[in-house]
C-alpha cells in the first residue's frame, strides 16, 4: 500500500492510499481531521439547553446564509485533553465560565468514529449541569475573534426539544440523550 497526501489545510488532510490489485489498482480516499469534542449545557434555572447559531461555509449558497443551530463544539488542539477543550469551548461560544470537573464524559469517556467510511475523525460527547448563578453573561453572541467565528447564543426551553427539527446529527443524538435521561430520572438532568 502507498499512502500520500494529496490536499493539506487548516482543518483537515485528505490522503490517498493505493493497493496493488494487477492492472487495476484499488485507491481509497482518507479525509484525516483533528478530534473534536460536542456537548449540551444544561441550565437547571431556565430549565434550558445551550445552542449556537453560526455561519457554516459549506452550506452557504446564494439562497442560504449558511446559519445552523448546534450544540458547543470544538476541535481538540494536540496540547489539550478533551476536558480542557470543553472548557474553552463553553466559553468561547456562550460565554459560560465552568470548571473542568464539571463536564461529564459521555459513552464511558470513549471517542465515536464520526463518519468511518471516509474519515478518521473522531468526536467526544459530553454533558454540563451550569449552577445557579454560573451563567450572569447577559451577551447573545460570542466566538473566538482568532477564528473568525461569531456565534450567537440560544437557550432552547427543554419542553420544546422533542418537537425541535435538528441541523446536525451530533446535536440530535445528544439531546436525545438528555432526554432518555431525563425521562428515566436523572437528577442531573432536571431543575
């Protein structure tokens, strides 16, 4: 097998592997990407989970703004554990300051493979329950100037969700965590 990198950006790679196979070789495209972390923030005082509303390029088109709501989501830089990632994520993005400890590790603290016929792309999901008085931030819009990203805050009242239409997977399955959870009793996830 020979492997080579035909495209190299800022967020991911694309390498190319051929497998001898005769006269006609077989070739595999690979799109390598960073891992990445994805959560619900969960305000027990508004009884309320945390989305961000943000530009997305490839949805963009002359008749689409390219604007989707999702849950916090980040990449995890190669010096950060997903933990710290969390952290800087719920900042950045809704303006929530919250301890490291208090982020939740889901699917027994293991990344999901996000699309592995393509991409090695991994992702963690997580859960936050911010404390009364954790989120005083009055803003609506956030975002890390360094990335030219700009997002805009949502609180999105729990009694809504199951009737919500999702732009994204990884913010369906994750509130549909939540709201099994809940259902089932779960402190954490009740006021």
């Amino acid at each position: 097998m020979l492997e080579t990198n035909v495209f190299k950006g800022r967020l991911l790679n694309v390498f190319r592997r051929v497998y001898p196979n005769g006269a006609d070789p077989v070739v595999k495209e690979i799109v390598r990407k960073k891992p990445a972390v994805f959560g619900l923030v969960y305000d027990p005082v508004r009884d309320a989970v945390a989305f961000v509303r943000q530009e997305r390029e490839p949805f963009k088109s002359p008749l689409d703004a390219g604007i989707k709501t999702e849950v916090p989501a980040g990449h995890i830089e190669a010096d950060e554990l997903p933990r710290d990632t969390i952290k800087k994520e719920v900042r950045e993005e809704i303006g929530v300051d919250i301890r490291r400890d208090q982020s939740l590790l889901l699917n027994n603290e293991s990344f999901l493979a996000v699309s592995p016929g393509w991409t090695d792309e991994l992702s963690m999901p997580w859960f936050v329950r911010i404390e009364p008085g954790q989120c005083n931030d009055s803003r609506t819009v956030f975002g890390a100037a360094e990335e030219h990203e700009r997002t805009e805050l949502e609180w999105i009242p729990i009694h809504t969700l199951s009737g919500m239409t999702f732009d994204d997977l990884k913010s369906w399955g994750i509130v549909h965590w939540f709201l099994y959870m809940r259902l089932k009793g779960d402190a954490r996830c009740r006021p």
